[in-house]
C-alpha cells in the first residue's frame, strides 16, 4: 500500500529540502557534497571517438579497430572500451545470423524448386 500523505509533503517541500542540502554542502558536510554530486554529475563520460557508420560487419570490424586503437592510446579505460567493443560484437552477431537467415531461406527456396510433384 503507498502512502500518499508523505509523498505529498515530501514533494511539496522539494525546494526547501534542496536548498538546505546544498547548504549542508557548502558548509562542509562532506556526505552531503558527495550525495549531490552523485546525483548531478554523469556517472560515464562522454566519449569524442571518430567511429564509422556501421551498416556492415565489415563497418563493425573497422570500429572495433578504432575503439582497440583508442584503448591503446590511454584516450578510453578499458572498461569502456569494452562495452563499445561488445556494441560493434553484438552488431556482427546480428549482421552473421542474418546472413545465416537468408542462406536458409535460399536453400528452402531451391529444395522447393527442385522438388518433384507426386
């Protein structure tokens, strides 16, 4: 069950509460300077890599290049380059099961053709 009377009251004093926390900041409460800034600085940076249109694997193979060669020059952390390198795999996966998709469909479509009718 929510209780509806608290979130009112919260909300209604959003402003106050806000302002006295950044007080608390300012006046040297490290706890608070910290828990605002949590929630006011982006948790990822944001990433200036030049990477290629993917519309291919091949596109994908070539940004995994730039991403490797980013990760090699200290400009992303490792961590980061891999979660852009998983992106440029995931879109290979896809790009591959495609390629499978439409084989298969090729391959039905020549059995029916070459089927003999009873």
């Amino acid at each position: 069950m929510l209780c509806v009377g608290p979130m009112r009251t919260l909300k209604a004093n959003t402003p106050k509460l806000m302002k006295k926390a950044i007080e608390m900041a300012l006046g040297g409460d490290s706890i608070m300077l910290k828990f605002l800034l949590e929630r006011v600085l982006p948790r990822e940076r944001l990433l200036a890599l030049e990477l290629p249109r993917v519309k291919t694997a091949s596109d994908a193979l070539e940004a995994l290049g730039v991403i490797l060669r980013a990760l090699g020059e200290g400009l992303v952390t490792p961590t980061e380059g891999a979660a852009l390198s998983a992106v440029a795999k995931g879109f290979c996966d896809i790009d591959a099961v495609s390629r499978l998709r439409d084989e298969v469909e090729a391959l039905q479509n020549e059995m029916r053709e070459r089927a003999v009718p009873r």
